[in-house]
C-alpha cells in the first residue's frame, strides 16, 4: 500500500517537531506547514526549516501573510510587552494571539484537501501549555466537524482527521517522547521574544515551561539563553 | 445605546456588498476585511474599496497572504483555466478554493475579538451560487460553534455570531435588496477571469450568474463586460 500523506503545522517548537516526529514514524508522508504572519519571534522559522530539514519532511510550505494588521497580542503587536513567567497565572495572557490555530488549521485543511491528505497533526497540549483556547480537544474536535461540512473532501465522503497526538502529554513527556524518535531538540526554539542574537529570553511563559520540561525529563536544554 | 462593530468580508462583489449594506443599515459600524491572496481577480480588490468608500464603512483592512503557494483552484493557478459557465452542472466547480472561507472566517474572527465586536457578517448564499461546500448553512452553524470553543471571546460566554442576510436569496433577490438600501453595484465587479484592462469576461460562473441576477430583477447590469 502507498505511503499516506499527512499536513503537520510546524511552528519551530518542541510539541510541532515532535508531532511531525510522531507523524513520520506512523508511516505518513509529512507535508508541514508554517507562517511568516509577521510574528515578533520570526526566528522560529528557522528552526522550523532546520526541524523540516533535520526530520526530511517531502515539502515545507512556508504561507506569508501578516497578522500584525489586526494585531491584540504581544506576539504580533510590538506596543504589547511579552511578560515574564508568573507561577500560579490562571488567565489567558497577551501572548494569545486571536483565533490563531483556526487560522492555521483552516489552512492546513486547504493544503490537505489539494495533496489529498486526509490526517492534519497539530502539536496543541493541554498540559503543560499557556491557556490558549484554540489548543483545547473540545475546540479541535469542532473545527473538524466544521471543516468536514465545509469542504469538497469533506462533503464527498473523505473526511479530515485533526491528530493531536500531544494533547494528553506533558512537556517533559513530550520531549521524552520526541528523545526516543531520534528528534534533536537543538532545530527548535520556543522563546516569545528572542534577542537580536536569536537567543532565548529565558523569562517568558514559553521559555519556563520548555525549561522546566527539560529538567524534569532530566535531559540538558540545548537551548542558547541570554539570561 | 452605542453603536455595535461588526466585521463584514468584503470581496468585491455583489454578495459581500449587500451583506455590508446591510450591516450598516441594522446599525452596526462596520470593519470591512478583504485578502489580497493571488487571486486572478486581483481587480476585485479595486472594487472591494471602492465598495467600502461608497458605504463609508469605519474601516477597511485588505490582509496579504497567498494561497496560490496551495494552489488548488483555477482562482489560484493559473495552470487550471476558468471554465465557461455549464447550465445544470451540479459537480463543484474547478474555482473551488479549498477552505477559503474557513480561511476568510477565521481572520474575521480574529479581526472581531481584537475590535471586540460580537458580530460578523459573511454574504454567503446557497441559492444562486456555485455549489461550494463553505456557502452551506450547515458549515456556517459548525463553524460558529468551533470559533465559540476556539477564542478567548468566546469561552468567555461572549460569544460570536456568524450573520448571513443572503443565504436564502437569489441572486436577482440580493440586488434588489442592495438597491432598495442605496447600493450602487458599479462599484463591484464579479468576474472570476477579467481581461487586463479589468473588463468581466461574461462568460465564467460568476459572469451569468450576476447577468441572470440583473436580467431577472429587471435592473440594467453597470458591469463592463469584454464580450
């Protein structure tokens, strides 16, 4: 039987490099896909093409567009501050960027639809992650059905399927989990506001729980930190 | 009482200028939002602001990006050509543009929980159009529910709601509704394929469609046409 295809989002992080990771070694063709929306970390780019490179995904589609014209977050508005880490926080914090994984799965579900992929990976966990809406398995699981009302594939009887292999997984068990599928976790980055250098600030809600996933899978960051 | 934001998608065409009509006569104040996406009919985007200065809309955003990078559609490769319209043809159409509403709706919403507006307006309608899945009410209804699970906004019990004024008219319906509200259709344009000085081509889908629209409405159609 002919190898599968499969669309994985990849952002330049742990959970996308370890769910195109989990995707290759389930036998999928990896198509992945990221965006240039103008994000003040632009640099996780290049630890998504390095990650693409390092896993041989087939293609790396990189879709321009710029998410700093509607702006509301710290990551895509630069009069926002990204704020440091806070123990306890239970709020939504302004590195949510407004709606987006919907934007990015609606295009991972076009690209899907015209290379014919009927599986998306998207690396959203519930644990050990930042409180953003888009990346809990109730919303995941609407949008499915949603764009499988909405699509040619979908109406046709080919539905999408949205894997979230991550979604019950915490970090250290992630990067434990990616350790095992040979992943090098130095092609990725996960700060919200690296320096000019590309080094990681060490202090931002990204940066912490990444640290703190490493400790606890008692494994070293290869991460570069200016603090 | 003050006025209520609403976010309208605006194409450029007739549909999309009603819905903004609309929305401005129910009292909202509205933020238009277009893509410059590579579409062929990039002209569409001079007649989206042109529609959007007519109607004097608060705001008007074009957001880049490109979709042509996915292809997929003959509106976004120019390999694929623009069939003639078919009478009877009940398949999807080769200007299907995967997930492009999915797409549009998805910076709506983002657009909407930044301006902090409840309501967005979309012109689709499922009676005189060209069979795309993303026009149908039963995606639309699917799609709030995913967006309601999917943002800050919206589990935060203000929730989203996804208006579409036109989804049970026809087309000739439609712009005698935009007529009675003031709306001036030489400021929209419908073609999928115009020539290079911008003239519709009369021929494609979209081009009868509009035709038949006027023709059965009893209205001079203002579009230039090539042929």
């Amino acid at each position: 039987m002919d190898k599968k295809k499969a669309v994985v989002l990849l952002s330049g992080g742990i959970d996308s490099a370890t769910c195109a990771a989990i995707a290759k070694d389930m036998g999928f063709i990896v198509y992945a896909l990221s965006f240039d929306y103008n994000q003040r970390h632009k640099t996780e780019l290049d630890f998504a093409d390095q990650t693409a490179r390092f896993l041989g995904v087939f293609e790396h589609k990189i879709i321009p567009t710029d998410l700093s014209l509607i702006g509301g977050s710290a990551l895509t508005d630069n009069k926002i501050s990204v704020p440091d880490f806070k123990e306890g926080n239970t709020k939504i914090p302004v590195t949510y960027v407004p709606s987006r994984n919907i934007i990015f799965l609606s295009y991972a579900v076009s690209y899907a639809e015209v290379i014919g992929a009927d599986d998306i990976f998207i690396g959203v966990t519930a644990v050990d992650y930042s409180g953003y809406p888009d990346c809990r398995p109730e919303f995941i699981e609407a949008f499915s059905s949603a764009v499988n009302l909405g699509t040619k594939k979908g109406i046709e009887g080919r539905p999408f399927k949205i894997h979230t292999p991550l979604v019950d997984l915490s970090k250290d068990q992630i990067i434990t989990k990616g350790l095992g599928l040979g992943m090098d976790y130095s092609f990725t980055s996960s700060c919200y506001n690296p320096d000019v250098k590309g080094y990681a600030c060490g202090k931002c809600d990204s940066c912490i729980i990444r640290k703190r996933g490493f400790e606890k899978a008692g494994i070293k960051d290869p991460t570069k930190y200016s603090n």
